[in-house]
C-alpha cells in the first residue's frame, strides 16, 4: 500500500473483529480519514473509504481531493486480488464528536459581556498537521462562537511559561499562517480585538 501514497501521507494499520482500519494522515493537514476493509460471505471484503471533518468546512474538501484517489487505487488493488467488492466513499454528513477532550476559552467583551475571542489550546500541536487536527475536530465549536479564534500550541524553549513563545495559528474567521509570539506579543494583539468588539 506504502507505494500508492503521495509522500506527505502516511497510515497506520489496525485489526477489527471483523478485518482491518487503516487511518491515514498528511504532513500538512493532519487525519485525512480512514479505509475500513471488511469480511463478508464468500472470502469477499467490503472497502469502506470516510473522509474525516465538519462538510461545512473547506478543509474537508481538501483533504477528500487526497485520499478520495488513494482510496480508489487500493479498491482497484482489492479487486485483482480478491474480485470485485462493494465500495463506499462518504464524507461525514453530521460533525463528529472529538474523541478527547479540547481545552478552550472564550473571551466575553467586558462592555456587552457578548463573545469577543475565542482560544483553543493544542498541547500536542507540535507541527502543521497536528494543528489542523485541532481545527478540524474544534470547527462546529468555533463556527458557532463566529468570533475571532486562534489556536495556541505547547510553549516552546526553557524558561517560564509566561515567557515562552508558542506557535499561534488564527482559524477564524479567516484561516491565517502560523506565527510563533510570545506572550507579551500576542496578549496585546487579543487585547484589541477585545476593545474594539462593540465600539
């Protein structure tokens, strides 16, 4: 399977009761979905191709154009082993719940007390694609909050907390790069979103 795959995409194989899951991740855009084979009557399998992520979210697109084709290539390579089996591919029609629990924070205007920020704290966010594992499972969150929301990764270096920068990356309402700000760099930039929230 390893041959088939772009070389930012990796996958991890597990056995179920009744045949195998393959998760597969990219470099860049974290969990791109999964492959579920199947046994069924006959010695057959059932291929089963899910794209992970909210259908509202334009990242979930992305990530179908990658391994939409990766899951096609590996039910041609079923069929000349094994026959022609049943295939499915779907996009999630409803948000999934996240599997962990994802510390956030919303910010109230101290004028209207209405939501005026938003932050999601990613511990494990240590490169691009880990990142946009947060985002993708804390969509429906911070889409319904629609307030200017940034995830914040682990403080990087030595030194006190409050010191050490972190990878910071602004997901809404406008998905933006990934910067690296201290503390005493980002307060001020959520200080005037916060004043300027109902002025």
């Amino acid at each position: 399977m390893a041959r088939l795959l772009p070389p930012d995409v990796s996958f991890e194989k597990q056995r179920l009761t009744d045949g195998w899951v393959y998760m597969f991740r990219h470099r860049t855009l974290g969990t791109l979905g999964r492959i579920l084979l199947q046994d069924v009557e006959g010695g057959r399998c059932h291929i089963s191709c899910e794209v992970v992520g909210d259908p509202g979210d334009p990242m979930t697109a992305r990530r179908a154009a990658i391994f939409e084709p990766i899951g096609r290539d590996i039910a041609r390579q079923m069929e000349a082993a094994t026959g022609p089996a049943p295939e499915s591919f779907t996009v999630p029609k409803a948000p999934q719940e996240p599997t962990e629990i994802i510390e956030s924070k919303v910010i109230p205007c101290p004028r209207c007390g209405a939501a005026a920020a938003m932050l999601i704290f990613a511990p494990a966010a240590t490169d691009a694609g880990r990142f946009e594992d947060y985002a993708r499972m804390m969509y429906p969150e911070y889409t319904r909050w629609n307030v200017p929301t940034w995830i914040i990764g682990p403080a990087l270096g030595s030194g006190s907390p409050q010191d050490r920068p972190a990878d910071i990356v602004k997901v809404w309402p406008v998905r933006e790069s990934t910067q690296r700000l201290p503390p005493d760099r980002f307060n001020p930039l959520l200080d005037q979103i916060i004043a300027g929230h109902c002025r």
